[in-house]
C-alpha cells in the first residue's frame, strides 16, 4: 500500500475489525477517513456472480467519468481485465481476505481515443458485514500514485497485479458487534461529513395555566359566597 489514502482505510478498517473477521458497514465513520472519501466505494454482493457499487467518492467519479452507483464491479475495469474483480471480491468475502491490487488507467474509449499519458495505480478490498450479518460488503478505493493527463480521457482500470492477504481473527468474535469507543469531543463537527449535529437540550420552564373549575372569577365576593378554586395544569 503505497497511497496515503489506501493506508488511511485500511487503517480505519483493520482499527474497527477488533479480532474479528470484518466489520459491520455502520461501523465505517467517515469522520476518521475524511481525506480518503474522495477516492472510495462500497461494493455489495448479491450473489456470487453479481457485485455492483453501492456508492462511490467524488474523486472516483471524476477520473472514471461515470456515476458506477448500481453498476456491476467490472464496470470500472477496461476488457482486458473484465472478470477479474469479480473474482477477487469472491475470494474477499468468501476466505475472507484483503485484495490489493496494482492497476493502470487506461483509456476508457481504448484505441480509438487513447490516453496520453496511462498513469499507475493501486486498488483495495476490504470484507464487510451488512446490517443483516452476511460478509456481503466490500469497502474499496481506488488511488492512482501518478496523476492523469490534464487532457486526459475519462479512464478505467487495468490489473497489473494482486495480492491476497489473509486475515486473522477469533472466530467466537465473528458476528458480533464491537463496544462502541468514547465519544471524542472533535466529533463537535460532524455535521460536516454526516448528519447535521444535534443542537444541545435547553429545559424549557413550564408555563402555569390557570383554570377557573368553580364559581364566576368575576362575581363580587360576599358573604357565604364560595371563593374560586383554582387548579394548575403545566403543559
């Protein structure tokens, strides 16, 4: 893993796993992977045969020159290397493992409109738990270690290598959930990366409602004349 970013969520990941053989998908905090966002996708395997994003970063958008949001894994490979992801993310989720894998942007229009310039790469996968407890997410990315053209076309990725690396876990923790970690105070901005954060609770002092429930308020007050009960009703 030379890339920064591809340290940085395999980091966040392998933090998260706790000796187990994956995290859960709700587990991932973008607030910890900020940097990396751009260049990051979660695949989902709906079967063997079928892996398609789920999401995709910005960054990824823009250097494939497509929204791969549903679209099947192969989708961000060129044809050389067509099949080839869909095997490694079997081999992910099945063993489980970690796929690192050395690539090369190449042109997405192929021979008819070459790019100048093919930069290198590198890609990872990451086993994930969904919310229903199948090992059936993938969490990647996708960090090109040489900068496109500034002409370039829109690219897709060419396997020039990988590696699978075997993950070791107790097999007792598989499954379960990690405790939660204190909570950080420099989470205060995390309205930045998720949800907005939630204003603080002020206690609202209780109005008194007065209800007049016997005689006339307004009558004058005589002899033998019962004075008003009043109650008191807090909304």
């Amino acid at each position: 893993m030379d890339h920064q970013s591809t340290r940085a969520i395999y980091e966040h990941w392998e933090s998260l796993r706790a000796e187990r053989d994956a995290p859960f998908r709700s587990e991932i905090d973008p607030r910890r992977i900020s940097a990396a966002l751009e260049s990051m996708f979660i695949l989902e395997q709906l079967d063997p045969d079928d892996v398609r994003f789920r999401l995709a970063g910005t960054g990824l958008v823009a250097l494939l020159g497509i929204e791969p949001r549903g679209m099947i894994a192969d989708a961000v490979m060129d044809e050389a290397s067509a099949g080839q992801i869909l095997q490694l993310a079997r081999q992910v989720t099945a063993e489980p493992a970690i796929a690192v894998m050395r690539v090369k942007g190449v042109s997405a229009f192929g021979a008819a409109r070459p790019a100048p310039f093919e930069p290198r790469g590198e890609m990872i996968l990451l086993p994930m738990r969904s919310e229903l407890g199948g090992r059936d997410r993938i969490l990647g990315a996708i960090n090109m270690l040489e900068p496109p053209a500034p002409d370039s076309p829109p690219l897709r990725m060419r396997l020039m290598g990988a590696k699978m690396l075997p993950i070791e876990f107790d097999p007792a923790r598989c499954g379960r959930r990690a405790p939660a970690p204190p909570q950080d105070r420099r989470d205060k901005d995390a309205g930045r990366f998720l949800a907005e954060a939630p204003a603080p609770f002020a206690r609202r002092r209780p109005t008194a409602v007065l209800t007049p429930i016997e005689g006339n308020p307004e009558a004058p007050r005589g002899e033998g004349r019962p004075r008003p009960a009043l109650r008191v009703v807090k909304d």
